[in-house]
C-alpha cells in the first residue's frame, strides 16, 4: 500500500523537473503568494548539500517559470486579440444588415458604446501614467501581495480574480483555465462508466438482459425527442432502433395497435434531464413527450420478453447472417490482418448484435481473443472482452481460459491466472497440456521454479503425458535461474515421456553453460547433440559456443567453429559476426576484428549499431581514436543514425586517453542532436575530468547533471568522491559522504573504503577508525582498505590483531588481503612473518599477485623459496 502511494505522489508531486509547470504557474496566479511564494516553493522542492548551489539552481528554476508564464501570457494574448477582432467584425456585418425600424435602439446602443468606451480611455490614460513601460505581468507582480481580511475564512481565488478583472485584461483569462484543470486525474471508466452505476455492490444479481434494456432505458430518457411530424410515428424508426439493440431480428415490422403520436406543427427537442426543476411542461408537449416514452417503455417490455424463435427461423439466420460473419471473422484472424485494438473491438462489436448467438460463437470469440492477445493488449483481452462477453451470454470454455490465463501471466499477475483456473475447474472443464504448459511458463517468467515445478509434477500427477514444448519452457526456466543441473535431469527425463528432444532442448542449456564460463561442458552437450539424429545443429546454438570462447579469449577454437559452421553448410549471422568481432575487440586484436568486419561486407551481410559499437571500442582500447571517428562517420553514410551508446563509446576512448577538450566538444555535439545523456556518459566525464585534475569542471558537471540530467547513482557518487579524495578534497569528500543520506543513496563498500583511504593519506587515523566502526556489515574489501592503512602508517601490531579478528567474523581473507599482509611483512624486513602467511596463502590455493611475486624472489632466498 506504502508503495502505491509512492507512486501516486511521484506522479503529481515527484520530482520538481518532472512536475507540470502550470502548478508553478498557479502559485503566481494565487494573489496571496505572487513570485515570493513560488521562490518559498521551490526552495522546499530542491535538495542540495550546497546552499550556494542550492540557491543558485531556485533562482534558475524561477527564471524559467516565469519565461515559461511569460511565453503562455503572450499566447494568451494573442488570441484574445484574434477573437476580439472577430467579434468587432459580425458585430460589424449586424449592423449594416439592421433596418430603420430598429434605429432608435441602435442610437441607444452607441450612446452606451460610447461612454464606456470613453470611460475605459480615461481608466486606461490614468493607468498608464502609473505603469507607463510596464506589461500587465509586472503589473500584476509588482502589486503587494494580496492579505484576507479574515484568514480563518476560505478563500476563494477565482472570484478575486472576478473582482479584479477590471484592472487585468489577460491574467483572470488564465486563471479561470489554470485553475479549472483537476489535480489529479480520474479513470475513464470512473467517470463515464453508466453500467457500473446500475451493477453496482448491492445490485449485482442482474440479469444480463435486464442491464441491457435498464442502459437503453437510461440512455433514451437522456436522448432529445424528436417532435417533428415528418418523423413521428414512421415505422423505420422502432426498426433502426430493435435492430441495434439486437434483441427483436424477427418483429422489426411495426406494431399495427402501438399508439401513435398526434402529429404537430413544430419542430421542438425536448430532454427530460435539459428540463429545469419546478419547470411545468406543456400540456400538448407534455402528452407528445409522454407518448414517445410510453412507446419506448413497450419495446423495452417486448425486448425483455421475446417470443420464441422457430428452429427454422433460427437455421435460416445463422446461414445467412451470422454464419457469413463468423467464417469472415475467423479468416480475419488466422489471416493475421488484426493489427490493432481498434479492428478487434470493431469485430466484436458486430458479433455481439447478432441474434440469436450460435453455438459456435465461442468458438469464434477464442478466435478474436487469440489475436489480441497476439498484438500484447492482454489486459483489454481480460477487462474489455471477457466481462463483455460474460454479459451478452457467451459462455467460455477450456480455450477461452486457456487464452485468458496466458493474458494474466504476460502481464505479470498470476494470482489473477491461477483464480481463472480455478473458475474453469468449477465450470466443469478439464485442464490439458496446453493450459498446464501456459501456467508454468507464466511462473518461470517471474523466477517462481520451485512452484512451476510443482505445477509441472502435478500435471504428470493427473495423468497427462508433457510435451517437448511444455520440457522445454521448464528447462528455460532452470537455466534462466541457474539451475543449469535440473535443466540437463529434465532433458534427460523427457525420453522416458517419448518426448523428442529438438534443436532448442540443447540450445539454451548450451547458451546458458557458456556464459556461465562452463565452456568445456557446454562442448560435451554440443558433442551428444551432433550424434543425435534427430536434432540438426543451428546457427544459434554455434553463436551461443562462439561467443561463449571469444568472450572466455579462445579465440582459435571460435575460429575453429566458424570454419566447422561453413562445412555444415550453415552460414553465420549477423549475431555470430557481432560475436567474433566483440571477441578480438575485447582481447585488442583490432586488425582481426577489421578482417571480419571486411569478410562480413563482403557477404552481404549489413552491420548494425552493435557492430561498430564494438569495432570503435576496440579501436579506442588500442588508441586508434582517429580511426574511431572515421569508422563512426562512415557509419552515418550507411544511414545509420549513431546513438547514445555509440557516443558513450567515443566519450570513453577520448577520457581514457586525456582528451577532454574532445570529449566535451562531442558531448555538446551529442546534446546538439537530440540525444539525452544517460548516466553512463556523465559518469564516464566525471572520472575523466577528475582525472585529469579538473575539479572545478568536474563540480559543474556534476551539477548540471543533478539539474538537468539523470539522476546519479552509486557510481556517479563513487566518482566524485574517489575525484575529491585524489584532489586532496577531504572536506568536500566528506560533506558529500554525508549528503547522500539525504538523497537516499546508500553507501556501499567502495565508497567507504575511498573514504578510509583518503584518511590514512591525510594522517586522519582517528576518523579513519571512526568510520571503520560505524560500518555496519564489514566485507573483505572494508578490512583490506582498514589493514592497507595500518601497514602504511607503521602498525603491524594492530593490523596482525584486525587479521585474526577478521577470521573470527566469518570474513575470510582473499588473495588481495594476502598480497597487503606478505609485501608489509617483506618491506619491514620481517621474513619469517611473510614467509608464514605465504604458505597459508599457498594452503587456501591463493596465488600471489605479480608485483608480490617479484618482489618475494628480490627479499627471500633461495632456500626459504624453496621451503614454501
């Protein structure tokens, strides 16, 4: 619940860039706050752990407020003027088509017209001497602000606006439209919803031809009568309106003894509900009026008591009526032709209106219910379709369940799913494979295996025999959770179903076994594969091994892959070429990666953004930046349109190299073209301007981007302070430590360790400790900054009793906390101490880091090294 109000509140009240800005337009408006109160408002809107910044962006939040009110005022304007002219203009057209007899009146007129234009003149000229230069806004905001006389009473804004309209021309224009906008929004169904006020709670045993005829009831009492004689009592009239009802195919003839209205002489609308309270219609309207809904009140009473149908009527309509309609519906949908919401609802509205319904109906809706669900609008499927169905009598069946719990599934709600289910086991029906297999893969989309499972072992439980689709959504489930073991059992089981194992069964146990780096038993899998067969290889299942050994650096045996591919006569894909490319990028084998690039032109095949993506970041780790920029432009002329990743990239290469003049001039360009900066970019600049040394740059960076960017996260906090604590910034390190609290953000290891280290450098090995005790889960990372620091500053003692305090914690030491502990040891001269926590290094199977290494075969000699 806390959640969902969360949202509602970040919807209207989020954050203050995000927020409409005719909110802040209806604090200047309100005469009580004017500019002042808007600068209080925003100023509790901003959270900045810099006053001076903090200021600084409300002054620049007010500004554009302003120039945003100002702009809406001159639009306001404008059209003030347009519509006065139009005016002056038939005013104009009136007068000149006026007769003599009206001329006295006329005179009247224009002597009014002229004193209050003379007295508007006189308002105006001592007006403007008082506000000569001055716009109707500075007028208006100059003004002090306005006080109630009696501030316990409530005070209501447009009438003050009413009361001065006299002074102001365009603002009460304003107000009256700022102020009537609602603020928050209803549900359609909320407020135009005429079913759910009749079928409410408390009346909810209706009956559907009941509803039907109390909404047409409802809906002619609210429809003008016509009382037109050319109209009144024409027989096509009860025609149009029972066949659009639906309910009376077979009487739509005229009723011969139905009492017709009196004709009359005028043409009049009369509305029941357009009638003022304590307004006496009448007489003769009032008899026409009471006529036509008495007429009315017989065809609702015929509709709900329809006579029997004779079996041939009912034979005769469904060939050639409903028949035709369902079979052209039916080819509609198979066809694939449905591709919007729109063509779904306009079929279902015609199925609807026929009568009587065949029994092959539901059978037609499935059909209609399928294919939009096939276009993703699950949820109008359940809420739009199915209650509507329930309501014209169309009863569901297994399909149509089938069909609605996959909608509850793709949309996520299963609790939905599974009370569906159990309405089809009360209907009678019995769930096959199909419903089963549709359950289970709704709960591996939302990682629920262990119940999936459960739904899994009680379908083999009922007696209905898994196919090999229905094994293979489980296996999906299993590798997308891991559980790569379970996935290899099920497979091996689904023979002993007599289910046959397909090219997928293997291919997302493979996929998932490389890129969980288990590439020797994904070749095992891909071996028993190849002597199945019945299973033919596919080029998804040699992308998923290529990409698992590029990205793992074996690239010959990927070589070996791709050659083995083209004897099969399978040709790679796009994907497989993005594979290999991004596999000699990464390990900075560019000119490799050139020559696919050139072999995959050459076979026609079109790169895309992923792949120059690659090809320019493996040209910027090697520092071709040049070539990056040249093979980015050729992009471009292939007509692909760079985006925020391609940029990223660019953006990355020039920091790494310290190029920041180029990267800014292509972060402007970026901005230039449309093009949001995410996260990713202003990170990637924060390290590299303050890298670079550039803090001041850096800090306006970081402004901007809390102004006007997205919103930081841990790594941009990260970065800015590991920038501050390398720019000797301690202070301003710590005043931001301690703003994200503010903010929400959380520290995370790496944060505190930056902070610690930048104490012990600073000689601050009190706050160091300080913050070392106010952590309150310590890891590994936190006990190495701590024991690092210890050694540096020259105590072993306490960093050897923090080492076993440590271990009793539970936190157990890793290869880097190894490496801190022997290099101390060997820089102090004590060898036997080294030499002592070197062999338990050796015991956990740790080894030792290089520069470690050296320096242990420069320190110890060549018998202690062979001790070890």
């Amino acid at each position: 619940m806390g959640a969902v109000m969360l949202l509602k509140y970040n919807k209207y009240w989020g954050t203050y860039r995000k927020m409409n800005s005719l909110m802040f337009m209806a604090v200047l408006l309100d005469p009580r706050e004017k500019e002042h109160g808007l600068f209080v408002t925003v100023e509790d809107l901003i959270v900045h752990y810099d006053p001076a910044m903090k200021k600084k962006l409300v002054e620049k939040w007010v500004e554009e407020v302003l120039k945003n009110f100002v702009e809406l005022f001159a639009a306001y304007k404008v059209e003030n003027v347009r519509c006065a002219v139009s005016s002056s203009e038939s005013v104009g057209e009136t007068n000149s088509t006026s007769t003599q007899s009206s001329s006295s009146f006329g005179s009247t007129i224009s002597s009014k017209a002229k004193y209050m234009a003379g007295r508007n003149k006189r308002k105006h000229q001592l007006s403007n001497v008082e506000d000569i230069g001055r716009s109707e806004v500075e007028r208006y905001l100059a003004e002090p602000i306005y006080t109630p006389t009696n501030e316990n009473a409530t005070f209501d804004i447009l009438q003050w606006w009413k009361v001065n309209a006299a002074r102001f021309d365009i603002l009460p224009l304003m107000a009256k439209d700022i102020f009537a906008i609602p603020v928050s929004s209803v549900a359609s169904e909320s407020a135009f919803s005429t079913g759910k006020r009749i079928l409410d709670p408390f009346r909810s045993s209706l009956k559907p031809k009941t509803l039907e005829a109390l909404i047409l009831l409802q809906n002619w009492l609210r429809t003008p009568i016509d009382m037109d004689s050319s109209t009144l009592g024409v027989e096509e009239e009860e025609i149009d309106i029972a066949e659009s009802v639906g309910r009376v195919v077979g009487e739509a003839k005229t009723d011969p003894n139905r009492p017709m209205c009196s004709p009359s002489s005028t043409h009049r609308q009369i509305n029941l509900y357009d009638v003022p309270k304590g307004h006496i219609l009448s007489s003769n309207n009032w008899d026409i009026f009471s006529q036509v809904i008495t007429e009315k009140m017989n065809l609702v009473q015929r509709l709900l008591h329809t006579r029997p149908i004779s079996n041939y009527e009912i034979f005769v309509r469904n060939y050639y009526n409903i028949s035709r309609l369902e079979r052209y519906v039916k080819d509609e949908c198979k066809s694939g032709r449905i591709k919007k919401l729109g063509d779904g609802l306009k079929y279902f509205d015609q199925l609807i209106l026929e009568r009587p319904l065949p029994s092959t109906t539901t059978r037609t809706f499935n059909h209609l219910l399928s294919s939009v669900s096939k276009i993703k609008c699950y949820s109008d499927v359940i809420m739009l379709f199915y209650k509507r169905m329930n309501l014209v009598g169309v009863k569901p069946d297994i399909y149509t369940f089938s069909i609605l719990i996959n909608c509850c599934c793709q949309l996520g709600q299963l609790s939905y799913g599974f009370c569906l289910f159990g309405e089809m086991l009360k209907r009678g029906y019995h769930p096959d494979k199909v419903t089963f297999t549709i359950l289970i893969k709704g709960l591996c989309i939302k990682d629920e295996i262990e119940t999936a499972f459960d739904v899994f072992a009680k379908m083999a439980h009922t007696g209905i025999q898994p196919d090999a689709f229905t094994c293979n959504t489980l296996i999906h489930g299993f590798c997308r959770t891991g559980k790569v073991g379970l996935a290899i059992q099920l497979k091996s089981k689904m023979s002993e179903w007599n289910c046959r194992l397909n090219v997928v069964s293997y291919v997302v146990i493979i996929d998932t076994l490389c890129k969980g780096g288990l590439l020797d038993e994904a070749v095992v899998l891909f071996s028993e594969m190849l002597d199945d067969p019945s299973v033919v290889p596919n080029v998804v299942v040699y992308t998923s091994l290529i990409n698992g050994f590029c990205n793992s650096g074996r690239l010959n045996e990927a070589k070996r892959l791709l050659e083995e591919m083209a004897d099969r006569g399978i040709s790679a894909d796009l994907t497989t070429y993005n594979s290999i490319i991004h596999g000699h990028c990464l390990h900075g084998q560019h000119e490799e990666a050139r020559k696919c690039f050139d072999e995959m032109m050459g076979r026609g095949i079109s790169p895309d953004t992923i792949t120059y993506n690659s090809m320019m970041d493996g040209l910027c780790l090697t520092g071709h930046l040049e070539e990056a920029v040249k093979l980015s432009d050729s992009m471009v002329d292939t007509g692909l349109e760079p985006n925020v990743f391609n940029y990223n990239v660019l953006i990355d290469g020039y920091c790494k190299n310290r190029k920041m003049d180029e990267a800014m001039q292509l972060f402007k360009k970026m901005k230039r073209n449309g093009l949001q900066p995410t996260t990713v970019t202003y990170n990637t600049l924060l390290g590299g301007l303050y890298r670079d040394g550039k803090v001041r740059a850096a800090n306006n960076m970081f402004d901007e981007m809390q102004a006007f960017g997205p919103s930081p996260d841990t790594v941009t906090y990260g970065t800015v302070l590991n920038g501050y604590c390398k720019n000797g910034k301690v202070e301003e390190a710590v005043e931001l430590f301690e703003s994200m609290e503010d903010t929400g953000m959380l520290a995370n290891a790496y944060m505190y360790s930056i902070l610690m280290h930048s104490f012990f450098r600073a000689g601050k090995l009190g706050d160091a400790r300080k913050l070392f005790n106010e952590i309150p889960n310590k890891g590994v990372v936190i006990y190495n900054t701590m024991i690092n620091g210890l050694f540096h500053n020259m105590m072993s003692l306490e960093a050897e009793k923090l080492i076993f305090e440590m271990e009793e914690k539970g936190c157990l030491p890793n290869a880097r906390t190894y490496d801190i502990i022997i290099q101390a040891f060997l820089i102090a001269k004590e060898t036997d101490r080294a030499l002592h926590f070197l062999r338990k290094m050796c015991e956990k199977e740790f080894v030792p880091s290089d520069s470690v290494f050296s320096f242990s075969l420069k320190t110890l000699s060549a018998d202690e090294l062979r001790n070890l």
